[in-house]
C-alpha cells in the first residue's frame, strides 16, 4: 500500500486549500478512506472518512468548512480545506486501514 499526500502549505486565515492523497496497491475504489491530522504537539485526530458509495463524515471542528472527496478513476482521494483557522495547523495524513502514507504539512499564519 502506498498513499502519498500533496497540496499542503502556508496559507493565511479563512484562505483556502485542496489535499490530494495518489494511492496504490490496493482497490481504491471500493475501499473506505479517511483523512487524519497531527497539529503540533498533539495527538492524532480524525478529520473526515469516505466510504466507498461515496458517504461521509466530518469531525465537528471540520463540518461545513471542509469537504472530502474521491476519484476513482485516479485513484486520488481529496480534502476541501476552506475558511481555515490556525488552529487547522498541522500535518495531514491521508488512511486507508492501519496504512498511514507521507503527510502533507498545512500552515495557517497571518
């Protein structure tokens, strides 16, 4: 299994960013999916899932800012950051099981 997540950066407060995470080297397609993040100095926390009829779910501090999608045809599962708030800092893994890909660092700083 390998899942690699792009698109992380600096961004200033209620910017916006797009996360990618490429997967291989299982059945993306019917596989459920899910985004974590570990801010700095914390523990892990889970973001959103997907499964594979498309159905999702959101952590309350996350519900109506960011979106989570999937495209099977890629094999690319994606993450919708908007209105970001500092405390969104942190570094965000993409999860497929117990497999834990190469994060993507986010920074929301004025």
């Amino acid at each position: 299994v390998q899942l690699q997540a792009s698109g992380g950066g600096l961004v200033q407060p209620g910017g916006s960013l797009r996360l990618s995470c490429a997967a291989s080297g299982f059945t993306f397609r019917s596989s459920a999916l899910s985004w974590v993040r570990r801010p700095p100095g914390k523990m892990i926390e889970w973001v959103s899932s997907i499964n594979s009829s498309g159905r999702t779910s959101y952590a309350n501090f996350v519900k109506g800012r960011f979106t989570i999608s999937r495209d099977n045809s890629r094999n690319t599962l994606y993450l919708q950051m908007n209105s970001l708030k500092p405390e969104d800092t942190a570094i965000y893994y993409c999860i497929y099981v117990g497999d834990r890909g190469q994060g993507t660092q986010v920074t929301v700083s004025s």
